[in-house]
C-alpha cells in the first residue's frame, strides 16, 4: 500500500501553516499589481513617460486613451447591480469573519484575510472608473484638449497604482502577523 503521509501533509487544510495559503496570497497581489482597471502597467509607463518628456498628445498616450475606452466601459455597474454585490459580499464576509474570529476557524480567518482587500481593491477600480468616464467623455466630445484628457488620465491611472501597492503591501504583512500571532497561539496546529 503507497504511503501518503507526505502527500497529505503537504495538502494540509490549516491554512496559515500551509505553503498554499501564502503561494496563494503572493500570487493574488502580483496578479492584481500587473494592470490598472485592464490597462497593461507598460501602457501606463509608456504613457507617463511620454509625458514628462513634453510630449502630451504622443501615440502612447492615445494608446492609453484607446485602452481606457475599451475597458471603462466594463467597469460600469448600476445602482441596483452594485447594492446586490454589496449586500452579498457583506454577507459572505461577516458570515466568515465570524466563523472566523469569532469560532476561531483558521480556514474563514485566512479567507477574510484574502478577500477583504481584494473587496477593496474592487471598490477602488470602480471609483476609479466613475471618475475617469465624465473625463474620456468629455476628451471624446472635444471638450477639453486631448493632451490634458491624458494627463489627468495618467495622475489618477499613477495614483490608484500606488494605493493598489500600498493596499497589497498592507494586506500580505496583516496576513503574515495574523499568521504569526495564531502559529503562537496554536502551536500544534490545535
């Protein structure tokens, strides 16, 4: 008969002992970290250095512009669609923040850890979407000059980048204390 000790300790379901629970974690943020809203981070660079060098209505900031109005539109959620999406993730969570913290159930602990920034980060895409449609709109209406329609682009495209960093460097060392303060806690895995 095989023997499958190690298979089974290397599958083990305590979460923060697990290697998969923190392969899981670092590949999640480095997933999220590669675009902003759908937009490739070389789109963004490219188009941010165009600008410093003084060149505001440059192919890559009409690239740029061009990916912002093939993926704004998805960002797009009505009123009603997005009080559901709420009211179901503030279900889900609460319901495993409570099976977690509450029952002390590793697993639901590791699951809010995970999904609780990343409901975060959704909300920050959105927002970021709600303010950058009026601002290609009004590009595309020949409103404001397309040049400063980029620029405004970029700072806020920049901007939400470095929150989306700040958020995942938050996130995995919140993950790696909790990890560390219930590793203490349970030192047997009980």
């Amino acid at each position: 008969m095989p023997q499958f000790d190690g298979v089974i300790a290397f599958l083990d379901n305590r979460s923060f002992g697990s290697i998969w629970f923190w392969l899981v974690l670092v590949g999640m943020w480095s997933t999220a970290g590669r675009n902003v809203i759908g937009i490739p981070s070389e789109v963004l660079a490219r188009a941010r250095h165009a600008q410093r060098a003084g060149q505001p209505e440059s192919q890559p900031v009409l690239t740029l512009l061009d990916w912002l109005s093939l993926s704004l539109p998805r960002w797009h959620v009505a009123p009603r669609e997005g009080a559901v999406f709420l009211g179901i993730c503030a279900f889900v969570l609460t319901s495993l923040a409570v099976l977690g913290f509450g029952y002390d159930l590793e697993m639901a602990q590791a699951l809010v850890l995970l999904l609780l920034p990343f409901l975060v980060l959704f909300l920050m895409r959105l927002r970021l979407a709600r303010r950058l449609i009026p601002l290609l709109q009004d590009g595309q209406a020949g409103l404001q000059p397309v040049g400063q329609v980029g620029a405004e682009a970029v700072r806020r495209l920049v901007w939400h980048r470095r929150f989306v960093t700040l958020l995942s460097v938050l996130a995995v060392a919140i993950a790696a204390f909790w990890g560390m303060i219930h590793a203490l806690m349970h030192p047997n895995g009980l």
